[in-house]
C-alpha cells in the first residue's frame, strides 16, 4: 500500500504540478476578491487529481500491469481514494486560511461565517470526487470523467449564488445550524460510500 501511494505520489509531482501553481493564485485572489469561485474552485481541482491519475494509468497500461504486483484491487482503488484525501485537506485547511485572512482584512470576521463556508467547502470537496470515481473505476476514465464535469459546471453556479448569498439579506439567515452539520457529515458518509463502490466495480471490471 505505501508502494503504491508513493508511486501516485510521484505521478502528482510529475504530472500535476500545476494544479499546485493554480492553487496559489486562487489563494491570493480568494484573499482579495469576495467570489466564492475562488474558494470552491480549488476544491473541485483536488477532486480531479485521482481521475487524471487514473487516466495516466490506463494510458499506461498500469491496471493490467498491477495484476502482476502483490496488490488487491482494493488496494490500488484504495490509494487513489487516499491521494485525493490528502489533497482535499490541505486545500481545505489552504483555503480555511486564505478566509480568514480575508475576513480579518475586511474587518469582517464572524465564527459563524467561518464555520459556514468551511462546511461547505468540506461538502463540495467530498461530494465532487465521490460522484465521478465510482462512474470510472466501473467504465473507465473517459466515460466516467463525463460525470465529473457536468457537476463541475454545476458546483461553479451554486459558487456564483452562495456568494449572492453571502452578500445580501440571506447572511443573517445561513448559519452552522444543525441541517448544515449533518450535510457535511453525510458528505463525508457519501465519500466513504463511493470507496466501497468503487472497489466493489473495479473487482468486477474486465482490463
């Protein structure tokens, strides 16, 4: 298994260092400019750095390759699922900086406010790469990614509207209340529930 992560890790240092670069400049510009897009978008680039390394493993011919190497099927799904993990923490705690940051310069920092957007951003970042790796570990990365780009556009038009949201007479309404805390939970739920989906359709998949 630390194989296994260590080769996806050297692949996103190979393959994916611009998603990095992007990373920073939407960190600065979440910083200065009041648009959710910048802050949620970052999240949703996480979410497809296990889809392209998958891509980049089929191309390869990686997945028939590791029917050779002593590793389950679980386990390679598994690595993946971690990848992504680790990637969508540290845009979370990334972004969770960049807010307050914001916040405090604007003289506008709110515990509530703070909480509320890092529910949401915990929500779109399990949610994004939960809906498309089921799809491509079960048809294979271009049918499955299809998936992931139509909730993209959908992820950036709710974007835009939390951050109408944020600005007008709705503030004073959203807040952490109990409904917000159980959709992170159940996001979270959801993430683990495309694990075991996704191992349960690449055990059965012909390569």
């Amino acid at each position: 298994m630390k194989g296994l992560l260590l080769k996806d890790w050297y692949m996103v240092w190979k393959y994916c260092k611009y998603y990095f670069l992007l990373g920073i400049v939407f960190f600065a510009f979440s910083i200065v400019e009041d648009n959710m897009f910048f802050v949620f978008y970052p999240c949703l680039l996480c979410g497809i750095i296990p889809a392209n390394l998958l891509g980049y493993d089929e191309r390869s011919r990686w997945m028939q390759y590791s029917g050779t190497l002593p590793y389950t099927r679980a386990q390679i799904v598994s690595a993946k699922y971690l990848i992504g993990l680790f990637a969508q923490t540290a845009m979370l705690f990334l972004m969770g900086i960049a807010q307050g940051i914001r916040m405090g310069m604007n003289g506008s920092f709110r515990g509530n406010d703070f909480l509320v957007i890092m529910l949401l951003l915990l929500i779109a970042s399990t949610i994004t790469s939960s809906i498309s790796l089921p799809f491509i570990f079960r048809l294979g990365v271009e049918k499955g990614r299809a998936a992931y780009y139509v909730l993209v556009g959908l992820i950036c038009g709710i974007s835009v509207m939390m951050t109408g949201l944020f600005r007008g007479p709705f503030r004073t309404v959203i807040r952490p209340n109990l409904v917000l805390v159980l959709l992170a939970v159940a996001g979270v739920g959801i993430y683990a529930l495309s694990w075991y989906l996704s191992v349960v359709f690449y055990r059965k998949r012909e390569l």
